[in-house]
C-alpha cells in the first residue's frame, strides 16, 4: 500500500471519517514490522485493537438477587400512610371548625333567648298595663 494513502487514511480515522474497511487497512498495514519511522508511533495502538479484538471474557458473572425490592414497598407504604395522615388532619380540622361555629352560634341564639325572654317579660307587664287602662276607661 502506498505510503502517501496510509497517511491520508490516518487523517481520516482521526478525523473520525473512515469506515470500518478503511480502519481494518490501518490495521493490517501497522501490524507489519516494515513500518516507516515516522508512523511507527501509531503502531501501538492499531496492535493494542487488534489484539483487544481478540479477547474474550471468560470469568463467571454472579448474579445477585434484587434485596432492593422491599424497599420499593416501604416507600409505597410510607406515601400512602402519609396521604392518609394529610386527609385525616383536614377531616380533623374541619370537625374542629365546625365544632367552633356550632358552640358560637349556641351562644348567640342563647343570648337572643335570654333577651328575648326578657322582652317576653315587658311585653307581660306592658298587656297587663293595657288591661288595667282599658278597665279604667271603660268605667267612665
């Protein structure tokens, strides 16, 4: 292969422009020992590729059961413990105002009662004058 065209395939591969053919050139090229000096810098690499390439992992993965799911149900419980907590705290509030408007209200319908029955009390008397005068005039 020509020396001028490796180059320009190095400009492209570092370019990030080559293609899969052109990179597998590269490759077979600097894994020759007939490599000019001043390519012989990327020799290493396109050899680490290579061999990199060939390698498999052969060691057993374990696998570890999920231990984490419990948590996934704790945090469900803990959300709706916690809805269900701000739903009675407003059901709660809201008996506590009623609660507050029925005992004020107890009060003012007391008091119109007592002054009420105090009015009741004048009227009474007032009907009991109005009685008396009609005797009186009616004697005359």
């Amino acid at each position: 292969m020509e020396l001028s065209n490796i180059e320009k395939l190095l400009e492209r591969y570092f370019e990030a422009n080559a293609t899969v053919a052109e990179e597998e050139m590269l490759r077979e090229y600097f894994a020759k020992e007939d490599v000019p000096l001043h390519l012989k810098e990327y020799a290493p690499m396109f050899q680490y590729f290579s061999i990199a390439r060939e390698e498999k992992f052969t060691k057993q993965v374990p696998l570890k059961p999920r231990k984490k799911s419990y948590l996934k149900w704790i945090s469900v419980a803990a959300v709706s413990i916690l809805i269900f907590g701000i739903y009675l705290g407003r059901s709660y509030q809201e008996q506590k105002k009623a609660e507050y408007a029925y005992q004020e209200t107890k009060k003012a319908l007391s008091l119109l009662a007592t002054n009420l029955g105090k009015g009741t009390e004048k009227v009474a008397y007032l009907r009991e004058f109005e009685e008396t005068k009609q005797k009186i005039y009616n004697k005359n």
